[in-house]
C-alpha cells in the first residue's frame, strides 16, 4: 500500500502520479458495500493529500456516501489539504465534537488557512473548537489583511536572546520547551523581541557549545513586516533562496515566521490566478459544480461579446466596401486572428514578467521597443507570405499589398498593446493577468478590421 | 545600501520590489565614469540574486561595459543567478583566472545547472576551473537525463548509519567533516548505502543523546530515484510539504538529496513553460535580443496563418451567401471569437489541472461531461442575449435565430475541444500547453464560421 502511494516513481501507466486510479474505484466499492473496515483498510494508509485528491476527484454524491461512513477518518490535515471549495461542504458535515478532534492537532498558520474563507457560522464551528490560546492566535492573525504574511506566518517560533551561546541554546532545545512541527532556524531577539538574526540549525550542530550565537548567523536574514503581501513574500523566497523568515508587527517585534513550505504554495497558487485571470477564467475548482463554472466565466464571455460587438461595428461601416469586393469577407479574419495571437504572445511575456518582477521601471522602455521591434519584424515576415498568397490566389497585386500593409500594422499595434496594456494595468493597481487579454484583442479586433477594410476602400475602390 | 536591497518591503514607489531603480542608473553612471570603487561600494552589498537582476535588465553594450569594469566582481552565486541566455555572453567574458575562482565555492547542484545549457566550449572551460572531485561529481550528474533529479540534487548529502544514536550524529557533526551550506535533515542508511529513513535536525537537536536515531525519524520519507522528471519531484514536494528528499541510483544506493528551494525554481521555471506555450511564445527571457524573440514568436505565427487560412478557406465557400446577405460578414467574426474565448477558458483549465495532476483518468470523465454543460449553459444564455440583440439591430428574426443557433454549436464544441485537445496530448505524450492553443482555435474557427455561414445559407436564402 506505502509504496502505491507513497512513491513519486510513475507507475507504469504513467500519468499517474500520487493517487492510483484503481484505488479510487476500490474506495467507491467500499463505500457501495457499506464496508467501513475495507475503507479503513484503503484510506489509513493514504497522505492526507491523497485522500484530499481522493475526495476532489469524485463526485458530490460519491463524497457525501464516503463521509458519512468515514467520518471518524477526517482528521485537520486533510482539512488543510483540501480544495477551498469543498471545505465548507466536509466540515458540514462533521460533528462538533469530530471538528474539535480534527482541528485541534494543527498549527497556527493551517487553521488560519483553513477558516479564512469559510462562512462565518462554519468559522465560528473551527475557532471554537481550538483550545483557548490556539483560538487567540488564530484571532489575531485574522486581523491581518488578507493575502498578508501575518495570514502565512506560524505563531511557533523558537528564538533565543542574542547573548546565548550555542550550548545554551542546545540545552533550552532540550528542556522539552514544546517546539514546532518543521523549524528551520533559532531566531536570534533582542531585548525587546525585535530578531536581529538567525542561525540555522545545521549551524547550531556542527558548532562548539561556547560559540555565541551571534558568530553564527546568517548573511541570508530578513524580516518581512506582517502586513508584507504574501505574492512579495513568496517571490522573496524563490530569488534569495530563503528556508524561513521572521515576520514583525509594527513595533519590530517579532511575531511568527513563514517557512518556504507555505512560500511554495503562495507561489503556485499566485500562478494558477496568473493563468486562470490570462485566459478570462475565475477561480474555480475542477470539483466545482456546473453552475459555479458557469458563474466565474460567463461574465467574461460576457465582455468580449460587447468587444467583438465592437469589432462587428467597425466591420459594418464597410459594408459598402465587402459588397462590392466580397473576397475582402473571406480574408479579413485572418488580419484580426493573427493580430490577437501576436497581441497574446506580447501580452503573455509581459504578465509573467510582472509576475516575477523582471519588467520593471527600470527596463519597460528597453522591453518596449523590443516588443515594437519584434511586432514589426514578424509582421514584415508575415506580410510577405500572406501577401504573396494573396495575389497568387486572388490574382491581385492590390488586394496583396492592401493585406500585406494591413497585416503590418496590426502586428505593430499588437505588440504595443501586448506590453502598454499589462504595464497600465500595474501602474493603476490592477492585476495586469487580469482582462489584458481581452483588451488586447479589442485592440487587434478593432484595429485589424479597421486597416484591411479601411485600406481596400482607398486602394482597391 | 543593504536596507535599501535587502527589505522585502516595498518602497513608496511599489511596483518594485529588490532592485530600486535609482542603483540601476547609478551603476551605470559609475560605469560610464570609469568609476571602479564607485561601483564596487553600488554592487558588493547587493544579493548575487540583485546583481543578476541588475545585469539582466540593462542593454547589452551597458553590459559589456560594466563587465569590462568590473570581471574581479562575478562570482559563482551570480553566474548561477543569471537567465540562461546571458551565462554565456558573462562566461566568454571572464578569464580563465576569474572563472576558476567564481564557479569553486558552488554546489555541485548549483555548476550543474550553471553547465547543462552552455555551449561545449564554455562548458569545457567550467569543468576545467572545477577541483577533481567537484568536476567527477558534476560529469556524473550531467549523465542523467535533462530535467532528470540527478541534474537537480546536490551530492553534499549529509548521512548516518542507522544504528547510530543522536549523540553519535551531533559528534560526527562536530567533528569538523565539510558539511554542505544548507542541510534540513541527517539521512539513516544501511550497510549497502540505502537510505531508509530521515531525522530533521529539530529532533535531533531536542532529543536525549543516548536515543536512536531511528525512533526519531519521520514519517513523510521517501525517495526519488535519479531519473525521476524533475517536475513530478517539485510537485512532489509542494503536495507532500516535502523540505528535502534523498535521491537513489538503479541499486537504491543514496547519491544525493533534491532540497525545497530547487523544487521551488522547478516549479516556477515549469509555470513559466506552462504559460508561455499556452501563448504559442518559445522559451525566452526579457534579455533576449529582438532576433531571437522573433525566432521564438514567428513559427507559432506561421502556424497561425496556416489555420487561419483554413478558417478563410470555409468563409470562401459561402461568399455567394455572403453577397446576398452582407450583414452576415459583420456578424460572422463575433461566433467565431467568442467560441475562441470559451474554447482558452476550457483549455487553460484542463492544461493548468494537467499540471497540477488534479485532472487525471479517475476524473477525465466527470471533468468532460461538466466542461460540456458548461458549454451548453453559456451557449444558451449568450445565444439568448445576442439572438435577441441581432433581431432588434437587423430587424430579422430568423438571422437571431441562426446566429443564436450557430453561437450554442460553437460553445459546445469549444468546450469539447478545450478539455480533449489537451487531454489527447498528454495521452499521446506531448505536453498538453504546446500548440494545443492553436488547436483549439482553429476548431472554434472552422465550426464557428461554418455553423453560422452554412444555417444561413439553409435558412437565410
């Protein structure tokens, strides 16, 4: 069974990873058969996150069956590991008394994790649940901003005054001080809680017991402050190769730490609304249901419909024009699709450079003549072959030249918009990830139909 | 200066994060003046991470300059920091002096990933500058595959017999063996090297000397072997909570350990292909020339052009349609884009649930069936919306009902091809974010305009 599970070796159908298919149907007979100790038997020896994966991937009615025989089974780390929109519906379905037993084993920065976005009744189940000062230091950090490092950070911290020497710090380590789960570091603190440095614990061990701490700190130290957002604080981590990080409040004091676990996840999450925003998708969950789906993409198909309106608008003042040359019809898509894949192409590198803070003041002129330049080659390129097409099959050298011109333009406008539109959006505070997409192809939409049909009424008419 | 690099707190201008932009152009006044200590006093305090930064977002003439100014300065951390496509450009600079004394004091992990994309030559010249034993340990890691855990581990592994009790651990710590920069865990082996269980340094710190190291292992260990992909490893790690995991030869001998902190840029670099490709943009930095960029962008263009001339191929089938009824022109691009757009919000997600292998064979099938109702709830209500906006704008109902009509089709098939194009690719072993894109498209394209197009010639005329 371990190994099943437990090995990141693919099997030989390999594209599965984590969670054998064959145990998802043999769970679902369990289940079927009333048969609480086959289940057992299946899911005890699962990480939760496999029983979490487990739970996402059936469906609503095959997950309430599998709870209600096994909900002894639901402890607070497959809690933790389950899709945001499920929760609510598994912690439901708890007893008060399982909740109580479930929640309570965790750390701080995982219940905060997990009931700061349930309703308030269900968070209210959570928080009461937790003993007196797990419930204060959950309280607490839910008074930090949302997406804040006060929200990612874990209240344990093991920290040492800056005058102890490595022995001392040793012997306190040993003194069955209850310590955290994963601890990366002793926190070096000052008189007055503020960390003034750290020593990793590979440092502590190798050193000599009358080593003061302070002689073995590390270069790498920073805090962050626990109002720092956590994109910030996740791409800190992956450019400076940090393991765990202090977080003060606004006395400099200190008050948690994140560690790059809760970083890595930040970072995965900040991509999956990166790509989901890009292509004009809300957040959602493959185990959402049909009309949550619906209700996080509608709205924007929604807004490019009144955009290809837009489009549709420009298209008819050259009604006139198309009549009396109809091939014009045939040939102005490909203007405006080409546009918008270059348009996307711009646009995609200029998001994900956002993202990771490689576009910056510093460089955005560099990048945009680089785009300018790029749009142009490309469409010079294009413009020969669609042109080239063009009058060999259409038999008309105009009509080639007026596609050629047209094609030019729009990969210029593309590539501007591609890289102005993201880097607007960031300056006024907006996600650029989010609608760029669409304004872009507004923009080679509207433009694309605009030069090729514009062009043919001066040239060919 | 080291506040001013070194906070992770954004300054009052807060799109930047890192590299404020004034040291930009002060390293480049500097660098202009001939300004040696000048530019040393800019530079030294900075993180490797910053200076890599820094050379990446100035123009290559500017680079050259200051590299020219200041070779003595670049050492390993930085060259391991800098985008792929500039390490060679920095390494043909250096001497051979210079480059010896940078790229000794890296990991093994780190030369490896500084050597893999270099060009023979200037790979040559790497190993050369490498102690015996470094470059035997580097030629080794270059035998695995491409994003192979064999490239990614480092071999500095930090290991004990397992019969060993926590106080022999501390002592061979103390003893002064070259230990590795940074180490999480002591690795438990077995006579014939086989890792068979871990201990965080945390136990071992808090634990009594005379206590097994075995009773105080954990139970998230597992291995990778060396020629586990590097991408299922970082996902490994991310939905493990993994911190460091030993890695083992075809004779399950230890050979190295895979750390977080490579997981984590694994990760990051694979969402960076994921969303580039979505684009149809190859692999490229922002430091790329404009050649090269173009070089990335143009065939996926030209793949453009080909389906686009596909699409234009279906509207020349029906330009006598379109001369009876020219409304149908204008109208026609509006099917067309916003199948596209359902059709990239299916893909994205199924591309981005492939990724994160939350799609899998388990759930295919439910993830198909809700894709499918989701096209065809969205297709009903836009078709309602511009069914009904088409008959008030052109007076005709029977051109609102084949447009509304046209509109339902295309949003199912949009949503089938979404989820299946990307699945069949995976299933076919390519991954699922190349080209599918235009895959996509050119589906929404063909059965867009012909669904329009051909109800309107049936109904129309």
């Amino acid at each position: 069974m371990d190994e099943r599970s437990g090995s990141a070796t693919p099997d030989e159908d390999d594209d599965e990873f984590g969670l054998p298919p064959r145990l998802v149907e043999e769970a679902l007979e369990a289940v079927e058969a009333d048969d609480v100790a086959r289940l057992d038997a299946l899911l005890d020896p699962l990480h939760p996150a496999d029983i979490a994966d487990l739970l996402e991937q059936i469906g609503p009615g095959q997950r309430r069956d599998l709870l209600a025989l096994w909900k002894g089974g639901v402890d607070g780390d497959i809690l933790s590991e389950l899709d945001e929109s499920l929760r609510e519906e598994v912690i439901e379905g708890l007893g008060p008394g399982e909740l109580a037993e479930a929640v309570r084993e965790l750390e701080t920065d995982d219940v905060v994790d997990l009931v700061e976005d349930l309703a308030p009744e269900a968070q209210e189940a959570v928080l009461g649940a937790l003993a007196a000062a797990d419930r204060v230091a959950v309280e607490k950090a839910l008074t930090y901003p949302e997406y804040s490092a006060g929200r990612l950070m874990q209240s344990e911290v093991v920290r040492a005054p800056s005058h102890w020497t490595v022995g001392e710090a040793i012997d306190f380590l040993r003194s069955g001080v209850p310590l955290p789960d994963q601890f990366y570091h002793v926190v070096l603190i000052d008189p007055r809680l503020k960390p003034v440095g750290y020593a990793t614990l590979g440092r502590l061990l190798s050193s000599r017991r009358e080593t003061p701490l302070r002689d073995i700190t590390e270069d790498s130290f920073r805090t962050f402050h626990v109002e720092d957002e956590q994109g910030d604080v996740a791409r800190t981590f992956e450019k400076y190769h940090l393991i765990s990080v202090p977080v003060v409040d606004d006395d400099d004091r200190l008050v948690g730490v994140v560690t790059i676990d809760d970083a890595m996840t930040v970072l995965d999450e900040e991509h999956e609304e990166d790509i989901l925003r890009l292509a004009g998708v809300g957040e959602g969950a493959l185990s959402d249901s049909v009309i949550d789906t619906v209700r996080g993409r509608l709205p924007w198909l929604v807004v490019n419909l009144g955009t290809a309106g837009l489009a549709a608008l420009v298209i008819s003042r050259f009604t006139g024009t198309i009549q009396a040359l109809v091939a014009l019809a045939t040939l102005m898509p490909i203007v405006a699709s080409m546009g918008g894949n270059a348009g996307t192409q711009s646009l995609t590198v200029a998001v994900r450079a956002l993202a990771t803070r490689d576009l910056t003041r510093s460089n955005a002129w560099r990048v945009i003549r680089r785009e300018a330049a790029v749009g142009l080659v490309n469409g010079l390129v294009l413009a020969l072959a669609l042109g080239g097409m063009t009058m060999l099959l259409f038999g008309s050298v105009p009509l080639g030249l007026v596609i050629a011109s047209a094609l030019v333009v729009n990969l210029f406008a593309a590539a501007l918009a591609g890289v102005f539109v993201p880097l607007l959006m960031e300056r006024i505070g907006v996600d650029p990830a989010l609608a760029s997409g669409t304004f872009v192809t507004t923009v080679t939409d509207v433009v694309g139909f605009f030069a090729f049909l514009g062009l043919a009424t001066v040239v060919l008419l």
